[in-house]
C-alpha cells in the first residue's frame, strides 16, 4: 500500500424495491472498512455507494403501492437506503442514484459510443425472463418449481417462476470479447478473488459468450437508448455504468482520471455481471477494467441466504439498537472470513460481544485508564528501562500493525482483524503477568510500575489506531481518554505504534457496556 496512490472502492447499488437486510449491510460495513484502512494509509481514497433505481422490477413493486416509480425510489432512499449509512456508521464520499442527471445523461453517452463504434446491433431474443434478477436465464440457471410453483422452471436465486419473453431488442457483441476476457483473468490473476470466485467467472466464460440483450421495449422506467427513445437500457447495462458516472465520466475528464479504476466489492450472486459483462463493455468503450472484483459469500440465517421473500432478513437497526453500531461492524467483519459464506446467530453474535469486545478490548482499555489516574494521579509515566517482557509487547504492535496491513492488501479483513487481537490478547497477559496493583504497593518497585503503564498506555493507543475502520465510535473514545493528538481516524495506521499524545488520560466510559437484554 503506497503512501498516496488512489484507491476508489464501490458497493453494489442496491435495488430500491424493499428495504435493506444485514446482506446489504454487510458488503457496506466491508468496503468502509477498507476505505478508512486506506484513508488512514495516506491513500487518496473515494468510497462510493447507491442505488439502482430502473427495471422492471422496480416498476411492478411501485405499481402495487400505488405510486410512480421515481416517488417510490425517492421514498426508498431517504426513509431507508440513506439511514442505512447511519446505522451502521458509514463514511462514504458519494451516493449515487441511477435516476440522477449526471448517471442518465453520461450512460447515454457511454451507449452512443458503443453504437457508433459498431458494437451494438439490432436483433430479436427468446428466452426465460427473471425480473428478480433483472436477468434472462440459461436452463442451467432454473430449477423445477415446488410446491404452489410445482411443474414450472423457476429461477434458482428466488424460487419464482421465470417468464418467457420474446423481443426484438439492442444487443452488445458481447461474444467478440470471449479471449480477451480470458486473456484479462490469465495476465491478472488477482482481477476476480478470490479463488473460488474466479474459478467460476473462467469456467462460466471459456464455455463461450452470447450476446447481451442490453434494451427493453416492453416498459418505459429506464434511461431511453439515446438512438431510439422506444428502448430503455437494460438495467444491468444502465447500473454498472454508475461505477464511472458517479467519477466524472464524460463531464469531468481530470476527476474520472484521478479515481478509475476501481476495487468492486459484490456478493457473489452479481459477480458475473461484475467480472464478464462489465469488464467487456470497458474494453469495448477503450476504458481501464476494474482493478479489482471481489466477490464476498452469502450471510446464512437457519442454513438459507439472507432474503425477504424467504423471511430471513434481519434489519440492521434490529442489532444496532442493542449491540450499537461497532459490535455490529466487528462482528460481521471477525467472525466471517472474507469470500466465504458465513452463518449469522444471535447466540454466536452474543458471545463475541462479551468475550471479544466487551470482557477483551473494553475491559482492557478501562483498566489501563483507571490505573492511570489511581496510581499516577492521571498522568501518563515516562519509562527508564525496559524489560524483556515490555520489549515484546513493542514487537507484537510492530508486528500486528504489519500483518494488518498485508491482510488488507489481500481484502482479507478477518485476517486484518485477527492480527489485531493478538495484541489485545498480549496486552491483557502482560497486564496480568505484570501485576501493575501489586507493584503499586512497593515503593521500590515505582520504576516497574510506570515502565508497565507507560507500555500499556502505548499498547492501547496502537489499539485504538489499528481498530480506528472497524470500531470507530468506541476507538475514538478511548483516543480522546488517552490524550492521542488530533483525530484517531487521522493517524496512520502503517505506523500505528509510532502515536503522539498528550501528558494524561481522562475518564473512560465502558466503551461496550454489558448487555443485560435477550436479544433475537
């Protein structure tokens, strides 16, 4: 991670037809996290989020209220994608909405130059439709319907009934860009991650591309195809687009050049239409592809993906409200690894909360504070000479801040976190080894005693650095009570250890209070 290089990182838009789920949640927690990791870097860093508001889907949905779509996707945005942000404590640098001017407009122009450059054309397709997905559907992609659906295909993903369309529409020459796809995933093996997920995209693609049906005629809530406005763009088409629209892409040439390209952070049901269908349209248009496309697991609640229609969606503020906004962050981004799928349980989350967070890390902060100000008045010791004992801790917050950082080099945030943990571990050993209260009772042994606090002190101000993206309520509490210059989330975290601050610690509130209520 180079001091001042660009990183642009993106969520998915989120489709405006329901409210969000802890799924949504968690992909924004997970790229927040990384962008503060790379604000704290010293990179020049742009977290971008939104919000996909076209398709038929979204039409059907606004109809069944009773409303047109742009005041359902108004509503939708402002009473329930926005506060998401909030509730889970995100900082992100723009949100856009595919129904803003600066989207629609420059889509168009994105599509004009495609057609003009002969990569579209005119044509006619049959094929199995699902709205959910917002996508036609191979065979291999359907499964025999159950129950009330029993004896139709239905789509894997939802479980619904796909329908059959025929339409004469636009098409993208999709299949011309078969080996260079190819050649793209061989010449950067790191393009689509992680393994697994790539092994997917390869295979999907060596078995040959179709051409992409990229207009619809059936409807009109969509940007109208700019050469004939009977057409609206297919919405994958229309949402990709968002991810340089939203970076100056056809109005502001030096901005676009200053943020693409970008780190795309997807769950790995879109990950095809992330690692084929928009690197091939980049590549048709003469644009950079992605740096990066990640593809995290499902979260799984009772064995099934997070999902409304299947009755599992938990909404975030369902634990925020409890746990707060930091417990939620760390315990989706701890006790998941990273691309893989990850089960959720109120027992499991419970647990952590009082083990890891509440009885590991705030226990530990308060006790350092508290013997800061019983045996030293508040003021923070200087130390003379270090023990062996004192001169490992040093080296385990060199060595967490280092393995931190290759972690997150690899999107591997568990790992990142992990790493961390092991300091807080070692502190709270060396505290106990240490046996600061008894040495307070021993006025020979005052030396001792401040060179343990004062590496104590030190330990916890690393701390509060290296969790500073993913705890940041609770980190800059204990910044403030330790005196740390300026903001926490304005140090560096390659050189966590390295913090300056002041002379004395304040008063520390219990930075993840015990939770007496039954939760779930």
């Amino acid at each position: 991670m180079s001091d001042g290089s660009s990183f642009y990182i993106t969520t998915p838009i989120f489709y405006v037809n329901d409210v969000p789920h802890i799924g949504h949640a968690y992909t924004e927690v997970a790229a927040d996290v990384l962008a503060r990791w790379h604000r704290q870097s010293g990179d020049d860093t742009w977290l971008l989020t939104g919000t996909d508001e076209h398709g038929q889907k979204i039409l059907r949905t606004a109809t069944a209220n009773g409303v047109t779509p742009k005041a359902w996707a108004d509503r939708l945005v402002e009473t329930a994608w926005k506060p998401l942000l909030k509730t889970v404590d995100i900082a992100n640098d723009d949100f856009i909405r595919t129904t803003d001017v600066r989207h629609e407009v420059n889509a168009q122009k994105f599509l004009q130059h495609l057609f003009d450059a002969g990569h579209i054309y005119t044509g006619e397709y049959e094929g199995y439709y699902c709205v959910g997905c917002e996508e036609y559907k191979q065979p291999s992609d359907l499964v025999d319907g159950t129950g009330e659906f029993a004896g139709q295909p239905v789509c894997a993903i939802h479980s619904k009934p796909v329908e059959l369309l025929h339409e004469k529409n636009y098409f993208f020459r999709m299949s011309t860009f078969t080996q260079p796809l190819l050649d793209l995933y061989e010449s950067n093996p790191n393009f689509v991650q992680p393994e697994s997920a790539r092994n997917e995209v390869i295979s999907f693609v060596k078995q040959g591309l179709s051409d992409l049906s990229i207009s619809r005629s059936s409807f009109d809530w969509g940007i109208k195809v700019p050469w004939d406005e009977s057409h609206v763009v297919y919405v994958w088409f229309d949402a990709l687009l968002n991810y340089i629209t939203a970076v100056g892409y056809g109005q502001d040439d030096e901005e676009f050049a200053r943020r693409w390209p970008a780190t795309h952070v997807v769950g790995k049901d879109i990950l095809r239409f992330h690692a084929v269908i928009w690197p091939a349209m980049l590549l048709a248009a003469g644009l950079p592809v992605p740096t990066q496309v990640f593809g995290h697991g499902w979260l799984l609640v009772g064995g099934e993906k997070m999902s409304k229609s299947k009755l599992t969606g938990i909404a975030p503020s369902q634990i925020t409200e409890t746990f707060g906004s930091d417990a939620f962050r760390y315990y989706f981004m701890r006790a998941i690894s990273f691309g893989q799928d990850g089960s959720f349980s109120w027992e499991d989350l419970s647990a952590r909360y009082q083990s890891e967070l509440a009885n590991g890390f705030g226990n530990l902060a308060s006790r350092v504070i508290a013997m800061v100000v019983r045996y030293c008045d508040g003021e923070i010791p200087t130390a003379g000479e270090f023990s062996q004992a004192d001169e490992l801790i040093r080296g385990t917050e060199r060595r967490a801040t280092a393995a931190a950082m290759g972690a997150i080099d690899r999107l591997a945030i568990h790992e990142a976190i992990a790493a961390v943990w092991e300091l807080v571990d070692e502190l709270n050993g060396y505290i106990t080894s240490q046996e600061p209260w008894a040495l307070a009772k021993d006025p020979a042994q005052r030396d001792r005693l401040d060179a343990v606090l004062f590496t104590a002190v030190r330990g916890l101000g690393t701390l509060a650095v290296l969790l500073s993206p993913v705890v940041p309520q609770a980190t800059a509490k204990l910044w403030t009570a330790l005196g740390g210059d300026g903001e926490v989330a304005d140090q560096r975290i390659d050189q966590a250890w390295e913090w300056t601050g002041g002379t004395h610690v304040s008063a520390l509130e219990a930075l993840f209070p015990r939770i007496e209520a039954t939760v779930g």
